[in-house]
C-alpha cells in the first residue's frame, strides 16, 4: 500500500511541474496539444478543452507538448500565433519557469502545513560532553538545557549549533540543570569536522553533541509562513549544492539515485504519517524544481539558455546546433537515469 501511495505522490509531484507549463502557455495564448503523465505507451486518456490529457506507460516523469516545440524533434517548428515558437523569448522562458516555480510553490505549501501541524525540533538538551572540551572545562554536564546563548533565547538545537559556529570571543550560556539555572562562559576553539558531504572542514565546536529530545513546535500564522519560506529555501540550496559536490567529484557517483529510490523513500515516509510524507514530498518537489532549471538542453534549464541566446544575439541558435545540443543533452539524461537505476539495483541487491 505504501509503495501505491509513494507511486501517487510522485505522480501529483509531476503534474504540479507540467501544470505550470500548461497555465503559462495557455495564459500566453499558445495551444497544448498533449499533457502526459509518465513516458512511453499510452494508458488512459481523455480531450477536455482542446488538449488530450493522458497517463502514459511508465512512471518517469510527464511532459507537456505545446504546438511549435518538440524536444525529440527540434526542427518541428511552428509559426502560427498559437504556437510556442511565435512567441517573444521573455514569454517563452516564463513558461519554462512555470513548471520548476510551480514544484517550488506545491514544496512551500507542504512545509506550510507542516507548520500548522506542529512539527517536530531537536531541543537543546546535552547529551554528552567530550572529554576536556571546551564545554567540559566549562562546567557543562549532560542533560544541561542550554536557555540561552549571550542572551539571545535558545528554542532550537540548530539555533544553538547557528550560535556556537558564527561566534566570535567566549559565550555566555543561560543553562537550566535539575530545575536549577547556571550562567557558565565557555570559549569554542576550532576544531576539524564534516559536513554533511562528508568534506573535512573547520569550525568552532565547544565538544557537545545533543541527547535526541525532541518537543512540538508551537508556530502560529507568521511563524508558520516563516517556517515555510526557510524550509523551502534551505531544501534549495541543499540540493544546488548536491549537485555542485556531485559535479566537482566531492559526491561520488555511486550516491546518485533514480526513480525507485525516489519511490522506496517516500514509501518508508508513508509508515511514519502524514507529516512526515509531506515533509519528503516537499524535499523531492524541490528537486524535481532544481534539477529541471539545469542548463542541459532537453530540461527547462536549456530551453531557458536558448531563449537568452536569442533574446542577446536578437537571432535564434541554429536549427544545426540546437538539434546536436538536444541530442546530446537526451544522451547526458539517459545516463544519469541509467546511472540512478543502476545504482537502485544495487542497493536493493546489497
């Protein structure tokens, strides 16, 4: 059952993308031909205002085939008014931004009501204390709660790591231990860790790690719309980042991952409740927004740099060049895709 519900997640996570596109092309009098959920044979479909809406064979996507463009045939133009191509290129790359907006939009709205939910904060509870420290040598004990640092309020165990690495000089810590309260300074040294790519790198640390208490986040309106915004910030630049590190060989190919890991997550989402699904919908809605703004013709992102070539040289690329970029941008797809389903086997093997 949970593999059903992940295979509908990711199914409504697609339509969403390819929904933008749709309202955007329709909003700028260009006509839709076919708008497909999924790739290949198609399943069901049916004509409702002018354009044939259908669920295709497999499950890897959707696409939206507007009049005038064809990504398996870039030669196919048109220049009726209907059609995509006659349109000006600031109209064409609003419509190519639609469908990565629109996955940035859908990820807000689940952070959103996530928010309302009452999500769930690591607190700021000590766990352990590294032997000779600098938290040690301070005074600091596990189960301390950490209050507040240099005055400001602690809610957070991410707010207290935030304050620990951005410091500067020796902290002044507000801690509550047995229902006592205690103001202890402690002065954080740097110290080499990882991060979460796994690269060495220096921070200041004081020697804690937190106990894994967690507590429910009481948001109300301007709180959760703050919440919503940060989340769906951080998942963006998170997963830039990933593919920066993936890029510059930081992240090793054997961690990229496809369409059943996609799936296989999501279902294990499944089992732990409604917030936790929306939060990895969310996660994976942003993906799908990144990595469709990437400058590799055959996504949005290469659509978007040809029309910002036009737009600069006041001319279009050649139909020479964009059918060989084309071209080699479906094979640099192809290969990720095999390389991510490759690496799935694997995992689901090991």
């Amino acid at each position: 059952m949970s593999w059903i519900v992940a295979l509908a997640v990711l199914s409504v996570l697609i339509f969403i993308h390819e929904l933008g596109h749709y309202s955007a092309a329709r909003f700028f009098g260009v006509y839709v031909e076919v708008f497909s959920i999924g790739f290949g044979k198609k399943l069901l479909s049916f004509q409702w205002i002018g354009t044939q809406w259908q669920i295709s064979a497999i499950p890897l996507g959707g696409y939206v085939k507007m009049k005038g463009q064809d990504d398996l045939d870039p030669t196919a133009l048109s220049r009726d008014n209907d059609s995509y191509n006659s349109k000006k290129p600031w109209q064409r790359i609003i419509i190519l931004l639609a469908g990565p907006l629109a996955n940035f939009a859908l990820a807000w709205v689940l952070f959103y009501a996530i928010a309302l939910g009452g999500p769930q904060a690591l607190s700021p509870v000590i766990g352990n204390v590294v032997k000779d420290s600098p938290a040690a040598l301070a005074g600091l004990q596990k189960g301390d709660i950490i209050l507040s640092v240099n005055g400001e309020k602690i809610r957070e165990w991410n707010e207290l790591s935030d304050a620990i690495k951005s410091s500067v000089g020796t902290l002044t810590l507000h801690v509550e231990r047995k229902n006592n309260l205690h103001l202890l300074s402690v002065t954080p040294k740097i110290s080499e860790t990882q991060n979460i790519f796994k690269e060495n790198i220096q921070r200041r640390m004081v020697g804690i790690a937190p106990a894994g208490v967690t507590h429910t986040m009481e948001l109300n309106a301007i709180g959760a719309l703050k919440y919503a915004s940060e989340e769906t910030y951080n998942s963006s630049l998170l997963i830039f980042q990933s593919v920066q590190k993936l890029l510059t060989g930081v992240v090793p190919a054997k961690e990229v991952g496809g369409v059943v890991s996609i799936v296989q997550i999501t279902a294990d989402a499944t089992s732990y409740g409604w917030m936790s699904l929306f939060f990895f919908a969310a996660l994976i809605s942003v993906n799908l927004g990144v990595l469709n703004l990437l400058p590799i013709p055959a996504l949005d992102g290469g659509h978007i740099m040809f029309n910002l070539y036009e737009m600069i040289r006041r001319r279009p690329p050649s139909e020479a060049v964009i059918t060989q970029l084309t071209i080699g941008g479906w094979v640099l797809l192809l290969g990720l895709m095999s390389l991510g389903l490759y690496n799935d086997i694997t995992r689901l093997m090991q």
